[in-house]
C-alpha cells in the first residue's frame, strides 16, 4: 500500500498561516492535496498537522486527517524523518501499514500528478529505495565565493580561471517532495537513502517560499507553467 504524507504544522512565523495562505486563488496547501489525489497512486493522502484550522482546510480539499501530530514533533527542532515515522506509528496501531510513502511539503504547487507519477515511474524503473526532485543550481557553485574580515576570495581558488561550460553540473534539492519505501526511512531514519535516485526538474518549475517577495515570485513562476501547460495541450 502506498501513503501521501503532506506535512503542515502551524505556527509558521515569516509567512502567518503559510500553509493555508492564498494562491492563485485557493489555500497553498490544496495543490498538494489535489496533486496527489489526481495522480491515482495512493492508497491514502492525508495531512499531518497540530492545527485544526489546517486539517479543516485539508478535509476541504479532499485529505484525511485520521490524528493530529504530536508536541515532540510540532516544535522548530523536529525533522521531518520523526514526523514520517510517527505517522507510519500511529497507522499501525490503527492496522494499516504501507510499503512506499510520498512525503509532500504543503507549500509546493508546482507539484502535478503528472509529476508524482513520473517520479514514482522513476523509482520502480531504478529500483531505487527513494527519489528527490532536484533542480540545477543556475550559478557553478565551484565559483562561488566566500567573506572574511570583509574581504572577498573564491572559495574553491582552483576553479577560478575555469569556463563555466566546463565545470560539472550541481544540483539542489527542490523542497517539494520525495518518495522512499518504508523499509529504507526506518533503516536511515533519512529520505536521502544511500540508493537514492534524483529526478531533475526545470528551473522555472522550483521556488523556495521563505519570505513575501518569494510568495510573489512562485506566484508568477505558477502562472507560467500553467500558461505553458495549456500551450502545449493546445499544440496537441
């Protein structure tokens, strides 16, 4: 059995409400829960939260809150790992128990169904213990550089004179969602397992949402990849 585990705790302090915030038109966290449902996979998608606000919300658009999270995983200091596994601890006392988890952040809306049935393609064609979404960094790391004492010099000297072309492709993590078996999360206690496959996505289809001018920013990426998206099912 397969899991979607969107997970939304209150109390965010940069953005008030992030999770349940307006979007192009409805609360954040509704793309996920819709992207998940559209994309057929899961036997469950639900939201773990210590909100009621975010759970009424997440009931709306079609997810299950069967518990509200913990205090020991509701603080600034919990990761998302002990989220997970109190999750997969608390269906199994419930008599549920699943082989695959989709851990999906509440604040990802370029997330498709599309994208989460390539993704979970991906991991069984590999078959890889889980998969992250990564994304290119637009800047050669190798280049980059570092202060000291309010002085400027390249972090890595070596790669200074360097063409751009030449240096070999970083990525990041997208922060949008990952896939990993059951099994490999409680051996690791980590998504990012040791056979971990990476699925790349275009620049324009990632934004971190960490402040206000962030929240504008993913705001006119998304149009764009919808814009796109009806494009390209227009073309065809």
């Amino acid at each position: 059995m397969k899991v979607a585990i969107i997970t939304a705790r209150g109390g965010s302090k940069r953005i008030p409400k992030k999770n349940i915030k307006e979007f192009c038109g409805k609360p954040i966290i509704a793309y996920s829960i819709e992207a998940a449902l559209k994309s057929g996979i899961f036997d469950e998608v639900m939201v773990s939260t210590d909100s009621e606000e975010i759970a009424k919300v997440a009931e709306q658009y079609g997810a299950v809150v069967p518990f509200m999270r913990s205090e020991a995983t509701s603080n600034d200091w919990a990761v998302t790992a002990d989220v997970l596994k109190e999750v997969l601890a608390d269906y199994t006392a419930r008599g549920k128990q699943f082989d695959l988890l989709c851990c999906i952040y509440p604040t990802a809306p370029f997330i498709t169904a599309e994208k989460l049935r390539q993704a979970e393609s991906l991991l069984e064609h590999e078959k890889a213990d889980s998969l992250m979404p990564v994304v290119r960094f637009n800047f050669p790391p190798q280049r980059g550089l570092l202060i000291k004492d309010n002085r400027a010099g390249y972090q890595y000297p070596e790669f200074e004179t360097a063409r751009s072309q030449d240096l070999e492709p970083i990525y990041h993590d997208c922060g949008q969602f990952y896939f990993c078996r059951t099994e490999a999360l409680l051996k690791y206690s980590s998504l990012v397992t040791p056979n971990i496959v990476p699925m790349i996505v275009p620049d324009e289809e990632v934004q971190d949402i960490d402040s206000p001018s962030d929240w504008k920013i993913a705001e006119m990426k998304y149009r764009l990849m919808v814009q796109k998206v009806i494009k390209r099912d227009f073309e065809i």
